[in-house]
C-alpha cells in the first residue's frame, strides 16, 4: 500500500486588521487529510464550521478544499468575511496553483486541502481580505509542496527572528564572540548609568555581578531589564548549593542566565545545569580557584551551555599587572572545546561556549580570541570608564565580524535562498 501523502504549509501576508494568517495541509483522500476533511465537514463546531472553496456560488476549484475559520464566527459580519472574500480567495488561489503547475494536475481527485484561515474581527477591506488571503493560499500551497522551509533556514533564522505578535525578541548566544559586561559595583544608579551609555549591538550580554545581587538581591535584575528588554541577562549567582532553588530565583526575575560555582560538587553543578536548561536559560560554570577546571567538567552529566576561565579580581591585583597567570589560564580554552568536540549541536556551532574573565581590555581581548573565546567579561574597563561607550567601542572593534545591531534578521523576503544546503549554513 502506497504512504499517504501529507504536506503542511503555512503564510503570513499583510497588515492588521485586514491581514491574512492560514495553515495549511494537503495530501491524500485516503490518509489521515481525508478523515479529517470528513469529520470536519460533517461535525461542524459552533463557530468554527468548515465551508468548501467555492469560486462562485456552484463552482468549486480541485483538489476540493475545505475552509476552518480560525477566529470564532460569532455575528453575520464575520460570517459575511470568510463566506465572502476569504471563500472566493481561497478558491481561486487553488484553482489558480493548478493552473501555474503548483498542484500537479494528476492529483486533483486524490488530494485534499484543508485551510485554517484568520480573520480579524476588526477587518473592513473586502479586497484587501480578498488580496492577502489569495497571496497567502498560493504562498502556504508553495512553501508546503516543497517542504520549505530547509532546516538550514530554520537554524539561522530561529535566533534572529522576532514574533510579530508577541513583540519581543528573546535573545540568545547565537553569534559569539559576545562582549559580557560585568554589572559588580553595587550602586544601583551606577549601573543605571552604565547601560544607559553603552552602544547599540547585539554582542553586547550584561552580568548582573554578585556583589550587585548580594546588595538588591534578584530585584536587580528586574531593574536593569526594564532598562534593557532584549538584553541577555546573566545573573552571577556563583551558587555552591541549593542550585535548583537559585536558578528559580534568577528565572523569575528574568535572567536569561544563571551561574554556578565550579568548586561546588558535582552534584549541585548537575542539578543547577538540569534546573536551568528545565527552565529554559543557559546554565554557566565559572571555574574560578580550579586546579583542573577541565577534569572538574569532565565528571559532570549535564552539559553547561557556558563554561567561564575566571581569574579573581584580588588575585588580578596580586598579579602587579603582569598577564602571564591569565595567559595560562586561557590555554584551557582549547582543552575544553576538545572535550566537547562531539556534543556540537546539529547547527555545527559549538554546544558549549568558553568566556573568560579576569584584567581583560582591548589589549588582551585579542590574545583572549585567538585562543578560542566565545565570551569576553570586562568590568572596571568598561564601568569605571570616563567615556563608556568608547571604551566598549573599542573591544567591539577588536570582535570579528559586524558589532553593531544585526540588521539581516530583519527580513523583507522569507523564501529567499542565502541559506544553501549544500555545504551546510553560512554562519556569521
């Protein structure tokens, strides 16, 4: 017996209130398409009642078509909307998908359409409804029979989209190196004034610093995401215990990250790392005092999303400015990109991403890249600074790639074909 065949496609075309959202599925009358055409057909739900395709009143288009309203029909005006100008778009964009060669024409008595179409209560333009709709059936019809879209778009898109309707982007650390800008003075309107002056880009992630959260708590947080909406908020927590309880506090206040003590034992590092990635946020480690941060890691079941080689801010200043103990600490870089040589994620891009911390500034952030770097932590250069957004400007220069705000995940053209599947993505 043959596979049914069963395709999904999905369009979003114009501007609220006349805009137009459907999904879509078309395949086979004898696969699962079929029995759902069916049911929906003759077990109508109040409000929600399938309508068939009509071109004109008599004339249907093939493969038949059903039509789902996906707001609830509730007065005659709404009905008037779908029985109107969304039935004939519909319509005619299938008729019209056969005609161009979309829907191959030795499947009109074997496939079915089933569109779910959404209508707003507030829209008044019959020919832009008619318009959008006919747009987006064709559209959907397209994007489904060639199973658009790739995984290869999905994987670069995914993290630089922002939903229209939910009207926030939740950022994530896609596109290292980041610069990490340690939040530690614990003046409340010092840091107020600090993320105020600092520069526009999206490598730029904040550290809500420890002696910040020891003096607010996790209300420092919420400060500073009032200020900072879309920033990736990592809360400094250097938990030692209790980790599954801190990580809820931090998830709470919205913080996108959580960090835990490397000298914690192995246990309280698993939990944490379960309860952040449980909760959805990235789970650091901060080696900080480590002998072997590398045969610490090694123990651990759970994977951290970012692991930190941090040099103490005293023994920073022990060093009497030499930078030959943070060079030695940073040849561990490449020790733990080996260790997790074979967790990458399915992208290509590493699982786990290696920041470090301790004295850095634009002179040593290069040292710091060459080595391997996904994260550069600077405090003192970047907030004791006369000039903040200079002194930032300067370390996002030494960054490969554009610093400022990534302006391709604003998108005009969706089905485009930057993202080639052969060769795998083309990363930044």
């Amino acid at each position: 017996m043959a596979k049914a065949e069963y395709y999904v496609g999905e369009a979003l075309i114009g501007e609220a209130p006349n805009l137009a959202h459907l999904d879509l599925v078309i395949g086979s009358k004898d696969g699962p398409i079929g029995v759902s055409f069916a049911n929906a057909i003759s077990s109508p739900s109040m409000g929600h009642g399938g309508l068939l395709a009509c071109i004109r009143p008599n004339l249907v288009p093939k493969p038949y078509t059903l039509i789902i309203p996906k707001v609830t029909v509730a007065k005659m005006e709404d009905a008037n909307k779908i029985f109107g100008p969304a039935q004939a778009a519909v319509a005619k964009g299938i008729a019209d998908a056969v005609e161009e060669g979309i829907i191959p024409m030795n499947k009109l008595d074997d496939w079915l359409v089933i569109v779910s179409v959404f209508i707003h209560p507030e829209a008044s333009d019959y020919r832009k409804i008619y318009q959008y709709n006919y747009g987006a059936v064709k559209l959907a019809l397209t994007r489904a029979l060639k199973s658009y879209p790739p995984i290869e778009k999905i994987f670069y898109d995914k993290d630089r989209a922002k939903h229209p309707v939910a009207g926030m982007r939740i950022p994530r650390l896609w596109r290292p190196p980041y610069i990490q800008v340690a939040l530690d003075h614990p003046e409340l309107s010092h840091h107020m004034k600090v993320v105020k002056q600092l520069p526009k880009s999206d490598r730029i992630i904040l550290e809500i610093g420890t002696p910040f959260l020891k003096k607010y708590g996790v209300e420092a947080i919420k400060k500073i995401r009032e200020l900072a909406p879309e920033k990736f908020i990592v809360a400094d927590l250097k938990t030692l215990d209790v980790g599954k309880l801190e990580v809820d506090f931090a998830f709470d206040a919205t913080a996108d990250a959580a960090v835990a003590s490397g000298l914690a034992s192995i246990s309280s590092i698993d939990k944490f790392l379960l309860e952040a990635q449980r909760m959805g946020i990235y789970g650091f480690v901060d080696t900080m005092e480590l002998d072997n941060p590398v045969e610490k890691l090694s123990k651990l079941k759970q994977i951290p999303n970012v692991v930190i080689l941090h040099r103490a801010i005293d023994a920073e200043s022990a060093a009497s400015g030499t930078d030959d103990v943070q060079k030695l600490a940073w040849q561990n870089i490449p020790k733990i990109k080996e260790l997790y040589k074979d967790k990458k994620l399915a992208s290509g891009r590493d699982r786990v991403l290696v920041a470090v911390a301790g004295g850095i500034d634009h002179r040593s952030a290069k040292y710091a890249l060459d080595m391997g770097a996904d994260i550069l932590i600077v405090g003192r250069f970047i907030t004791s600074s006369k000039d903040i957004e200079n002194a930032m400007r300067l370390l996002l220069n030494s960054l490969p790639g554009y610093a400022d705000i990534d302006l391709k995940r604003i998108h005009t053209e969706d089905d485009d074909n930057s993202i080639e599947k052969s060769g795998g993505p083309k990363w930044d």
